[in-house]
C-alpha cells in the first residue's frame, strides 16, 4: 500500500524536528495509482510513499474495531498512545470514536481503517473532553466532528494548556500538525449516526466523569463506547462530579449492551499491549463503581470529621491502590474533587 505525505517541520523547511504526516485520500495498492492521484488532484510538497504506521486493532465484534492504549501517562516513548479508540465499519461508511493524544495517532487510525475498508470515513465521535482522545482529529477533517455540546466551550478553555502540555509530554516531533479540533455536531441529549443499515446510538451525560461525557452503542453488535465513564486498570480520573458520576453509572448500567470498550486499560488481546480491549456489560463497570463509593464515602467522613482537605487527601481511597495503576497520579486529586464536592452536601 502507498500513501501520500508532507513533510513537516517546527522550524525552517528541513530543520529538525520534522515528520512525515500523512494526507488522506491518496491510498493506492501502487506507486503509480497514487502519484495518479496526486497528479489529479495535488497537494503542494505531497509525495507517495510507501504506507507508514498503522495503529494496532482488534476486531471485538462484526465490524466493531478497537485499539489498546497504554495504561500510563503520555511521554515520549509512548507518543502520547494511551488512550483506547475505535471504529465502525457499516454498510455504507465508517464511523471513528476518539482519535487520541496528537496527529499522528489520527493518521495510524486512518491507516487501520483504509486496511479495512475503502468507505468513507463520515463521523468522528469524541466522547469527551480530555487530550488524550480528542487531539488526533486532524487527519478526519473530511469527516463530521461529533460532540457533547459543552465540548467546544470547554475545549476552548483548555486549548493552550492542552497544546502546550502535551507537545511537553510527547515531545515537539511527535506533536507536530496537531491541532484542538472544531466541532460540528453537538449533541445535547440523544442524537443517531446511520452508517448504512447500521445505527449508533449518542448519548450526552449530565455533568460526571467530565462535564462532557458522551457514549456511544453499537446497536448491531451491542457495543458500548463509554469513554472515560469506564476504565479499567488505570484509576478512574475525576474531572466532574462524584455525585453525578455515580448517579449517571447507576443509568449507563441500564443500557442493554453486551460488551463496553473502556476508556483506557482492558483485557489484553492476543498478548500484545496494542490489542483491543473490551469488558463484559454490565459487570465491566463494577471496579468503577466501587472506587467512587470508597471515593464518597471516605470523602463524606472527612467532611464530617471536621478534617483539613491537605490531610484527608492523603489517607482518602488509599485502601483502592492496589487495585489501579497511576493511583498516585491521580488519586490525590480525585481525593480533592470528591472532598471539595460534598462539604457543600
């Protein structure tokens, strides 16, 4: 498979750091079918190469792929790969859900889509708010970009931080050509993507993991992208509201799914950490549920107990550390949300 890519560079053309980014469209099974294509339609500085990097996936239902991230921070070893996504192949187009921590992970997506499929990719689903699955949208610009309507306020909220931390984290080349997306559907409640005989099903969340949660289920094989609302090995990261996470797990369980692709961490397929990952539904959101019911509950004593919010962090939900990686990452913080949310009970 051949592709077309631009070079890229953070300083002067040709000065390092530079990368060869990818520009859709232009697959072809020869060279020469996609300098054709170049030739009908060209791109400046584009030229065909054989095909780069695709992201590693899984096929956990009919139709139904899934990549693994790493259950970690972002650095840049990894590239900032730590975040679960998918797609959605129907009878008539694809839909992708997150696009992960920067471009280039958007491009590998599109590679594992086009060794799938030569549908057009129509949807982009982002199901919430944070960097590490929503920043590779880059490359789906030919694509709807859906949303939570609070996403674009809050994106805009964060955009410098995020940019600016993640280049820190990934490193410049691995960052180059990412952008913060726009967003061009929003949904407030309840919205349908037809894929051609395959309906998915969106649904935007009241204020709980983050203040932009969305979902999304696969009606055909009963999959469930839960974003961030479900994680599995890597500690649930509280961004929103205790309470409300906890009261919107209670109608997310309800959901007649058969399986959920967590937000990050699940089973390992066939051995490798790139594999997909899914969990049975709706027992796959039980570890969750316990942390944010340890989580309230040691909050709610401190509260009462009268307990100063530098002392109670240390000692709320530590009996969770073995269960979660990046406990210390995050638990602290999450100590402090919970902590901060229910002296006002």
């Amino acid at each position: 498979m051949f592709e077309a890519i631009v070079m890229l560079c953070a300083g002067l053309a040709g000065a390092p750091p530079c990368r060869a980014a990818l520009v859709p469209g232009y697959e072809a099974a020869s060279l020469a079918g996609c300098e054709a294509a170049l030739e009908a339609h060209p791109v400046a500085g584009a030229e065909c190469r054989t095909a780069g990097e695709a992201l590693a996936v899984t096929e956990v239902a009919p139709g139904v792929f899934v990549h693994r991230g790493a259950v970690a921070e972002p650095d840049g070893e990894n590239r900032g790969d730590t975040a679960n996504l998918g797609f959605v192949i129907g009878a008539a187009a694809v839909a992708v859900i997150d696009s992960g921590s920067a471009a280039w992970m958007g491009e590998a997506l599109w590679r594992a889509i086009r060794a799938r499929s030569d549908l057009p990719v129509t949807h982009l689903v982002l199901t919430h708010v944070h960097p590490d699955h929503v920043l590779g949208a880059s490359v789906f610009a030919g694509a709807e970009i859906v949303a939570h309507a609070g996403l674009p306020q809050a994106l805009a909220r964060r955009r410098e931080t995020y940019l600016q931390r993640f280049e820190a984290l990934i490193g410049a080349e691995g960052f180059l050509g990412t952008e913060v997306p726009g967003i061009d559907l929003e949904v407030a409640e309840r919205a349908r993507l037809d894929l051609g005989g395959r309906v998915l099903d969106l649904r935007a969340w009241p204020q709980a993991h983050s203040g932009t949660d969305l979902t999304v289920l696969d009606r055909a094989t009963g999959t469930l992208f839960a974003g961030d609302l479900v994680v599995a090995e890597h500690i649930p990261p509280l961004d929103g509201s205790l309470r409300g996470w906890q009261r919107v797990l209670g109608e997310l369980e309800q959901i007649p799914a058969t399986r959920v692709v967590p937000g990050h961490g699940g089973p390992v397929s066939g051995g490798s950490v790139s594999g997909g990952a899914v969990l049975d539904w709706p027992e796959g959101a039980a570890p969750v549920r316990r942390y944010l019911g340890v989580l309230a509950r040691e909050a709610a004593a401190a509260v009462a107990a009268g307990e100063r919010l530098s002392e109670a962090v240390t000692h709320i939900a530590a009996r969770e550390r073995a269960q979660w990686q990046l406990f210390d990452v995050f638990n602290a913080r999450n100590a402090t949300v919970a902590f901060t949310e229910l002296e006002w009970e």
